[in-house]
C-alpha cells in the first residue's frame, strides 16, 4: 500500500549509486556481491534489495540502477541490460548530428520505455523510495525527483514516465543530447544530473531523507541509519605533459564534463566522511587522491577527531589508474579464496581504455574490476545493526 516506507520505526538503510556511463557495470557487480549478501542469508525476509533499502538515489547511469532496483528488478537483469544493450545504446549519431551530440538517443529511450513502461514517479508499482538526480537547463538548476508523498513537489511530479526522469538523468552532454518534457503544463530542457555537484547523490539523499525542509526528517545517528555508497570507478583525468596545449575545443569539452563528474564524486565523499563512522578498513582512492596521501590512507584516519557521526557510511568504488588497478590486485591475492582467474584479468587491463563513460568495447574488463572491488570491499560486517 502506497505511501510506500514512510512509516519506519527501525534503523533506515540508504543505496547512493553514481554516475558514470556504461561504468555502472561496475556498480552493478559491486551490487550483486550486496544482493549475495542481503538475499541469499538464511531465512532472508528480503527478496531483492529494493525489499531492503528504504530510500535509493541514483545519478545518470546510477538513476538506471536506482530506478531498476526501485521497481524490484534483481541486481543480473540490470547487469545482462548494461551488457546485452549496452553497444546498441552507444550507437553512433549520423555525421551531421555528431555536432550536437555523439549518440543517437533512440536506442536508451526504447529500452527504457520497454523495461519500464508507464510506471510513473508515484506508482504504486515502485517498492521502495526513490530519489533521481537531473539538471533541468531551462532554470539553471539541479532537481531532484523524489517518489516520497512529504516532498515538495511530489503531487506536481507524480504522474511523471519514470522513463523520462532516467533519460533526462543519463544526458550525458557530448554524448547524448539534452530531454525534455512537461511538468505542470511546461516543457523543460534536462541535461545528466552528473552535471551539477551531484554525480555521487550521497549527500542529497543524506539531506532528502534527515533534513526536516524536505519533508521526511528521519532520524540521524551511526545505529540509526546506514547509507551504501556505490561508485563506477574513479579516475584523476590526467593529462600528458605537452599534450594540453594541442587539445581543440571538442576535447576540451569532454575533459570538461569528465573531470567536473570526477571531482563532484569525490567532493561529496568527501562530505560524508566528514559527517559519517566508517570500518577502518575500507581503500580509501578518492580521498587518498585529494589528499595526496598513499593509496593505503584509511578514513579512520580523518574520522578519529570527528565526533558528528550523522549516519553510518561504507564507500565502494575501485581507483581505474594504473597504481590503483595494481593495489586492487595486491589485496585480491591476500585473500584466502583462489582467484588467479580475475587476477589475471586485472593484469590485462588497460587502464587508460576504461576510464571514459562509453567505453564499451571494455565491457569484461569493466566486469572483472567490479568483481575485484566486490570481492576485497564488501563484507557481511558493513551492515551489522542492520539487519533486523
């Protein structure tokens, strides 16, 4: 019965799911490892993680995950979406339209529309909270669209495709052009969500859900509220010496929009640790990257003089440059299961080819570091006093 999870009187559990194109198979192995965790427990009362998490918030391809999940999909069938469709929706633009945008959008709407129908925003169909991320141009603004009845502006976007919401989410600008659609009798323009600071939705959804504005106002505290924070990899967008200086305007605007997603991630990490308690033992690569520290850097090493923990946080996202692939190896070998298979797969990577939103000739290499970062990251511990 719709409203859907408002009436909670146990600790809440938040799924925070980036951006990053076609990426997001590396959240979605990431994902699976959770599910294996949270589904398949003995005498599981959960079915599918939207079963388990109350509130779920994605950005661009995150808003697919999210949306998915919302809707009750298992995590595989979002996966075999990502590598059974994913070449198709990097079809190229006809060379005229390659101007405005390098892929032709048609291909991500059909099977939008196909996989979730006329589902809105406030169907009673979705399972679980839900929270998408989108830049609307027209207003200069990021919004958010959030199924929960106390929003704002839940009544004006209830009746919403959610089909639109994802793809005005994933309007990646250079790859996909902008979408547009009416919301309460006006048409408005909306580019990937990732174009704002929120590639990583960590903190809004922190906000959607504890600051009382908002209209929800659960309660804050490490035992009374755990977000999952899954990421696409993060890389640092280097460029080689001399070559900076040759690029022309249309490189500048993809080094433009990754590295503004890149940093938005780690700048809303950043913003969690800063507010969170956290297991020591997490790899900590975004951090460890602003910070100019060693890979090995543990949040508990921040977070020892911090006494706001608002929530309790866990933060999986794996490094794509060559010396985090390389740690990543090193503690896939420490661990006491077999696993020369992926280890070798890990060796064979390349790490400058998996780096870009739409590098989907990289897919079983993008499947393999998922599967790397699941294995050495995600553990049954990250959701005690969690389970009930």
């Amino acid at each position: 019965m719709y409203p859907i999870k408002t009436n909670l009187n146990r600790p809440k559990r938040l799924l925070s799911l980036d951006g990053g194109g076609i990426r997001g198979i590396i959240s979605a192995e990431i994902l699976l490892k959770i599910e294996k965790i949270i589904c398949d427990r003995p005498n599981s009362p959960w079915h599918c993680l939207a079963d388990y998490f109350d509130f779920i918030g994605g950005t661009s391809t995150g808003a697919i995950l999210a949306a998915g999940l919302a809707n009750g999909m298992k995590v595989k069938d979002l996966l075999t979406f990502y590598l059974e469709d994913g070449p198709q929706i990097f079809t190229k633009n006809k060379i005229l339209k390659r101007m405005r945008a390098r892929y032709n959008p048609t291909p991500l709407e059909n099977r939008l529309q196909a996989i979730f129908g006329d589902t809105t925003l406030g169907s009673k169909e979705l399972k679980t909270l839900l929270m998408i991320v989108t830049k609307n141009v027209t207003v200069n603004s990021p919004w958010f669209f959030v199924n929960h009845p106390n929003s704002k502006y839940f009544n004006i976007n209830r009746d919403i495709p959610l089909w639109h919401l994802i793809r005005a989410s994933s309007a990646a600008p250079v790859y996909f052009p902008p979408h547009h659609f009416k919301i309460g009798g006006e048409f408005y323009e909306f580019v990937d969500g990732g174009m704002s600071m929120f590639n990583s939705p960590s903190f809004q959804l922190f906000l959607e859900t504890t600051y009382n504005r908002y209209g929800i106002g659960w309660e804050r505290g490490k035992d009374k509220l755990l977000m999952i924070s899954v990421g696409t990899g993060f890389s640092d967008n280097r460029i080689e010496l001399g070559k900076a200086r040759k690029h022309n305007l249309l490189d500048w605007a993809r080094y433009a929009v990754n590295t503004l997603m890149e940093d938005a991630k780690v700048q809303q990490h950043i913003l969690m640790e800063l507010i969170s308690a956290q297991p020591k033992t997490i790899i900590n690569y975004e951090v460890s990257k602003l910070m100019l520290k060693p890979l090995q850097l543990s949040p508990a090493t921040i977070l020892e003089e911090n006494p706001f923990h608002l929530l309790s946080y866990r933060r999986y996202s794996p490094s794509l440059t060559g010396e985090g692939l390389n740690e990543l190896q090193q503690h896939l070998d420490n661990l006491s299961t077999d696993f020369k298979e992926l280890t070798l797969r890990l060796q064979q990577i390349e790490p400058n080819l998996v780096t870009a939103m739409d590098c989907v000739e990289q897919i079983p290499a993008l499947r393999a570091i998922g599967q790397a970062i699941a294995e050495t990251s995600v553990s049954d511990k990250d959701f005690e006093g969690f389970l009930q």
